[in-house]
C-alpha cells in the first residue's frame, strides 16, 4: 500500500494507536463493575458502565481515526 506518492510504503507505526488498547483492557477490569450499587436512573452499575466502556470506545477509536488520517 501507498500513502499516494509512489515510492513511499505507508506505516502504521503511531504513537497514537496505543490509545486502541484502553478500549479493550478497560472492560477486563472486572473490579469496577463487580456491584450493584450506585445506580442511575434505576439501573445497576453493571449496565450504564457498559454503556459508558462503548462510550469510550467510540471515543477513543475516532481520535486515532483522525491523529492518522
């Protein structure tokens, strides 16, 4: 592959896509979701914390999208 210019290999040697890993290592920390309370808006910590892991992950994926573009 080619960024464009002929002659020139593209790498995807970034900084930034080490920020890729707290999506995925964030929701193997079972400690911080291993209870029941606080809850928001009638659900356990459990569920909006799993919306919160795709909340971040979503995050994190654009900003490297846009760092190696």
């Amino acid at each position: 592959m080619t960024t464009g210019e002929p002659g020139q290999p593209r790498t995807d040697r970034s900084p930034w896509n080490w920020l890729l890993v707290v999506p995925i290592v964030l929701p193997l920390l079972t400690f911080l979701f291993n209870a029941d309370e606080p809850r928001l808006l009638g659900f356990p910590l459990f569920y909006w914390l799993q919306l919160a892991f795709i909340v971040v992950g979503v995050t994190c994926t654009t900003i490297v999208y846009r760092m190696t573009k």
